[in-house]
C-alpha cells in the first residue's frame, strides 16, 4: 500500500489496519518456518507496509496535537 492510502484513514482505523498487517506478518513467518511460503518478498513487504502505516500514524498524531495546543 502507498502512503497516500493510509492519509485517508484515521487514528483508529489505522490501528486496526496495523494489527491486522501483524497478524498477516506473523501468519508468513509460521508459513516460511513450516516450508508453506513460496514468496518470501510478501515478509519485505508486510514490514514495509507496517513502517509505512505507522509513520502516517505518528504524522496524524503530530498534528494533531500541534492543533490542540
């Protein structure tokens, strides 16, 4: 996912969007330990994914208590 698809959503929806990519993480790790996973980039990219979504968090988080004060 870009970026740009995580500054449309919120905090929360964030939060659930980042919960869920550490599931799917997780789920590829057993996959690749248990000889199931073809594609190994589907781990880069998961992590890049989480990197990516969190740091949109932090920028909305920023912000938002740069509004507040």
């Amino acid at each position: 996912m870009k970026a740009d698809d995580f500054r449309s959503l919120s905090i929360e929806e964030l939060d659930v969007r980042i919960a869920d990519m550490r599931k799917q993480l997780f789920n590829y790790r057993m996959q690749l330990h248990s000889s199931q996973l073809s594609n190994t980039n589907k781990i880069r990219d998961a992590k890049r994914d989480i990197a990516r979504a969190m740091t949109v968090r932090d920028e909305i988080s920023r912000q938002m208590a740069g509004t507040e004060s």
